[in-house]
C-alpha cells in the first residue's frame, strides 16, 4: 500500500507540473496576488478597524502602494541616469588597469579585450533572436502582472470569502483541514514577504550608504538591487555583492572596491546572524543548502519569476511538512489488545 500510495503521490506531482508548464502565467499570477495580498491586507484591516469599508480601505493602499512606487521610480531614475554616464567615463580607466595587470602576469591584455569584442560580434544573429524572445518574455510579465494586481485588490476586499467558498466546496470532512491549512499557507508567506522587506530595506540601507559615503556611482541603484537581491535568498546577496564590487573597482579601483565587499560582507553577516532569526523564526529557517537547490528547481520550472518564488513556495512547503509530522504524533497509538479470555479452568479433583 506505501508503494502505491508512493507512486500516486508521484503521479500527481507530474501532473502537477504538466499543468503549471501549461498555465504557468496564471498560476504565477495567482502566487504574486496572494503575495500582494500579504503585504496590504495588514494595513487594510488597520484601515477597517479605524471605521473605513472594506472598499476604501483596500482603495487607500493600493493607491498608496501605486504612489509610492511611483515617487520611488522617480526618485530613483535621474541618478541613475547620471551614474552611468560618470561611470562610462571611468570605465577606460578601468579597461587600461585590467591590461596592465594582466601584462604582470605574462597575459597579452589587449589580445583579450579584442577576443571578446570579436566573440560578441559573432553573437550579434543569437543576440538578436533572444532580443526578440525578450519581447515575447517582457508581454508575458506585463499580462502576468496586471493580473496578479487585478487578483490582488479582490483578495484584499473579499478573499475570505472567496476562500470559504473555496472550503464549502469539499467533503465536510475536508473542511477543517483545508481551513487549517490555508491560514498556515497564509501566515507563513505573510511572515515571509513582510520579514524579506524588512531585511531587504535593512541591508540596502547600509550598503547604498557605505557606496554613497565611498563616492561610487550607482549608489542608489546599487541599494535597490540589494533590497531586491534579498527576495533571492543567500544568491541574491552575493550577485548584489559583486556588483557593488566591480562598480566600485571600475569607478574608484582595487581599495574602495575591497571596502565594499568588506563592508557587504559585515553586512551579510550582521543579516544572518542577529536580524534574520528574529525576523524570520525558526519556522522559516531553511538551510542555505535546500534554498539554492529550490532556486535552481523554480528557475528551470519558471525561469527568473520561479526563482523568486522558489524560496517562499518552499517555506509553504516545510511548514505544512512539521504540521503533518506533528499531527501524525499527536494522534494516540491504538490500545494494546489485553490478553485474550478463554475458558475458566478446570479445578483439579483433590
């Protein structure tokens, strides 16, 4: 029975997946609304219980969110625009750097540089195509995101009841699981999106103000990346790290640049060891090795968008994992069978 159990559980993983490859923008579109949704249902139901309808209040923080994000681009594009400019006047400097000290080493500098530039001429037919798959890529996350912003305000106006109809649907049985459930699989992404942001804001505070202090370019950018690389756990960091790193080198060379790795490192450090446990808990407190093969999965199964979400889906996962475990041993062991009666003896005659 364990082996065929095995193997149905197997064959619904496949379907599973079969489907998610199919319908994989709406599903995602889905997970993205419901983690919106855990990000603004918080200050709603503040906004409720200060006497507003469940109209206004989800009304006031969409609006609010559409306005901090756009006071946020704006702030954030004209120095990058600048950023870059003063950086393409350092990269030069950089270049010429690079060959000498690939010179020391016995490394025909030059002949490097003009390798690659005829490498990526070559690849100018392949650049092109994936140009054009880009597009098809970038109309697939406009759609996606418009949806999971639709899902998002109805989940936030009235996504208990849609969920209680949800729940209404299945065996009576059923029920009080799935409700159980579902308040788990809620409060474990809310605890995650709410403690990544916090973390996230945290580490690109101080890193942009190490590179704004340092004089790099692309400070603030440089800052956002971070906030975002922290939705990426343990690679997102080291991608946002070395980044720094090589604008650092480009614009101010090897000492400022080794500052900033030091300086993120700390900064890392200071995340994974104080910040993050009290943000997080134990409850979402995954290995950084089963994080990075999750990164891996979502990214073959949904390429940038599923790596992610891989960390989040994976956190759901665990979580409802120890509620199983806990349950199965909670439940008592059956009773001993007692020793079994049979017939009274006979007395033996005297």
């Amino acid at each position: 029975m364990r082996a065929w159990r095995a193997l149905g559980w197997i064959a619904i993983i496949a379907v599973g997946l079969f489907l998610f490859q199919v319908l994989r923008t709406v599903v995602i579109s889905v997970i993205v609304g419901v983690f919106i949704t855990a990000l603004l249902l918080p200050p709603a139901r503040w906004l409720g219980r200060l006497g507003l309808s469940r109209a206004l209040a989800t009304l006031a923080v969409f609006v609010g969110g559409l306005l901090v994000g756009g006071a946020f681009i704006a702030l954030l594009v004209p120095p990058t625009v600048a950023s870059v400019s003063e950086l393409n006047a350092s990269l030069g400097k950089a270049v010429a750097e690079l060959n000498n000290l690939a010179t020391r080493f016995g490394v025909d500098g030059s002949a490097v540089v003009d390798q690659i530039g005829a490498y990526l001429s070559r690849q100018g037919q392949t650049i092109a195509t994936g140009a054009l798959t880009g597009v098809r890529t970038a109309g697939e996350i406009l759609v996606g995101t418009v949806l999971a912003v639709i899902l998002a305000v109805y989940f936030v106006h009235g996504g208990d009841r849609l969920f209680r109809w949800l729940v209404d649907l299945a065996p009576a049985a059923a029920r009080r699981p799935l409700v159980e459930s579902g308040e788990l699989i809620f409060t474990v992404i809310g605890r995650y999106i709410r403690g990544v942001a916090l973390v996230g804001l945290v580490d690109g505070f101080f890193i942009g103000l190490a590179l704004w202090i340092l004089g790099v370019p692309l400070a603030l950018p440089l800052a956002v990346l971070t906030f975002v690389g922290s939705f990426l756990p343990v690679v997102g960091a080291f991608i946002a790290g070395l980044l720094a790193a090589v604008v650092a080198f480009v614009a101010k060379g090897w000492l400022v640049a080794l500052i900033v790795v030091a300086v993120t490192v700390a900064v890392q450090q200071l995340e994974g060891h104080v910040l993050a446990p009290q943000i997080y808990g134990r409850a979402l407190d995954l290995p950084g090795a089963v994080i990075i093969v999750a990164i891996a999965v979502g990214s073959l199964v949904a390429g940038v968008t599923g790596a992610f979400l891989a960390a989040p889906v994976t956190s759901v996962i665990v979580a409802l994992l120890h509620r199983h475990v806990a349950a199965s041993d909670e439940v008592p062991p059956p009773a001993p069978a007692g020793p079994r009666a049979g017939p009274p003896a006979k007395e033996s005659p005297a």
